[in-house]
C-alpha cells in the first residue's frame, strides 16, 4: 500500500473578481435612472414617461444590492436577471476577445454573494461536482463508477480529491456529461454547489440550475478544452473549509489504493 500523500492545504479563499460584471448589471441601470431623471426635469410634457423609465431602470438595479438572506430567498429570479445580462452583453465580450473574462467576471460577482450568503450560517448538505476532463486522457481508472478506483499517482488532481472527499465525508460527483451532473444536483438536493468546470459551462450551469446556490471554481485549459485539465485543488479545499460545515470524524480514514500507474 502507498503511503498517504500530504493534501495541498487550503488557506482563506481568493479575492472574486466580479467588479467588470457589477459596473454593468449595477452601473448601466443606475445611469439611465439618473438619465430618466434629468429628463423629467427637462421636459415637462413627457415627465411621466421619464419618472416611468427612472422606476424600471431602479428595479432592474434592485436586484443586484441583495445579500444574505434575502438573496437566497430570492436567489431563483436573482440568478435568471443576472444571467440575461451575462448572456445579452457576452457577444460584444466575445468581440472583444473578452469573453473568459467577462463570464468569469460574472462568477466572481456571483461567488462573492455566496460567499456572503453563507459567511455565518454555513451549508448543511452540499455537493461537489466536478468534469471527467480532470482526469489524464491516458489513465484507464474508471473513476465514473468509483472514484476509489484512482491510482492516486498524484498526476491529477482526482487523487487530491479522493482524498479530501474520504477523510472529510464530502458528497461529490464526477461527470462526463453537464446533463448528468445537473440531474445529479436535482436529485440529491443540496442547499449548496461547489462546482468545477470551464467558463461556458459555470455559465450554462448557473443558468440551469438556478434554484441551488452555487459556488464555482473555473478550469485551467493547459491542453485545450476537455483534454487533461487542471484547477486550484487549495480553492476547492477553501470552498469546502469555509462554506460547508465540517462532517469530518474523529480519528484518521485512509482510502484503500490500488497499485498502478495512470
């Protein structure tokens, strides 16, 4: 039997970069009411239709100023808004060549209310989900059916992970479908997601299951999309650590290693 490696530690959670997407979904709406408003002083005549403009305009900011509580109350019809500005200003990004950036921007304003929502009353029941492409293309473990079937070669980050999960009594899934893992997360009903992919499915999924709060954690694309990928184990070990109240027992579980190489 290998002996157990040393887990990367998990350290406080990074700082999310959600600045660019809340200067938008905030910004643009708070700039036409103050518009609507020098309107309806302007012109007199139309004064109802700019006071109208200046109320929709401040609706449509409302939503991005709750926290806590009162967003995971309303977290359902929150996350739909959000993902209307994410979709509807994601051409121009991609125009750009701005696209990473600006749906990452949107994970990070997303993340931070989490982070937020449960800052002092942390998650129950949650769930990991994590894609199938973070496992080499070349190792023949079948981790889908039972993650204990890792090597633990340390030449993915799925060892790390296996674990973590064992010592720690984590709930996750490992996926090769974004329809599966959404089903998955339906049925195990968590009142909290932590999730790893890359920047068009963290979108795809905050839109799918808006329901659940997420928090999401992008791949790294070293290889290209879907083919030997990588992400920052520490920053999920931090999400679980800070988000999740701890199931880990007393006394030390040791996972049983198969002997091979990836």
């Amino acid at each position: 039997m290998k002996s157990p490696r040393i887990l990367p530690a998990p350290g406080p959670l990074p700082d999310e970069g959600g600045t660019l997407f809340l200067w938008v979904r905030r910004g643009l709406p708070l700039a036409l009411a103050a518009l609507a408003l020098v309107g309806s002083t302007l012109h007199g005549a139309g004064r109802g239709w700019w006071m109208l403009i200046g109320v929709a305009a401040l609706a449509a900011a409302w939503p991005s100023f709750l926290r806590g509580k009162a967003f995971l109350r309303n977290r359902t019809a929150i996350v739909r808004q959000d993902n209307l500005w994410a979709n509807a200003f994601r051409p121009l990004a991609r125009w750009l060549g701005q696209e990473d950036a600006w749906i990452l921007s949107f994970c990070g304003h997303n993340n931070r209310r989490v982070r937020a929502a449960f800052g002092t009353r942390r998650a129950r029941r949650a769930l990991i989900l994590l894609p199938h492409c973070i496992q080499m293309a070349r190792c023949k473990a079948g981790i889908l059916d039972d993650l204990q079937a890792c090597y633990d070669c340390g030449l993915c980050p799925v060892g790390d992970y296996m674990n973590a999960a064992l010592l720690n009594r984590w709930e996750g899934r490992i996926s090769n479908r974004s329809h599966k893992a959404y089903r998955e997360a339906r049925e195990y009903r968590p009142d909290l997601i932590v999730a790893v992919s890359c920047a068009d499915r963290l979108l795809k999924g905050l839109t799918k299951i808006p329901e659940i709060p997420s928090y999401v954690i992008p791949l790294s694309l070293p290889h290209g999309m879907c083919v030997d990928t990588d992400f920052s184990v520490p920053h999920l070990f931090a999400a679980m650590e800070t988000l999740v109240e701890p199931r880990r027992p007393s006394g030390e579980i040791q996972p049983l290693r198969r002997e091979g190489i990836a």
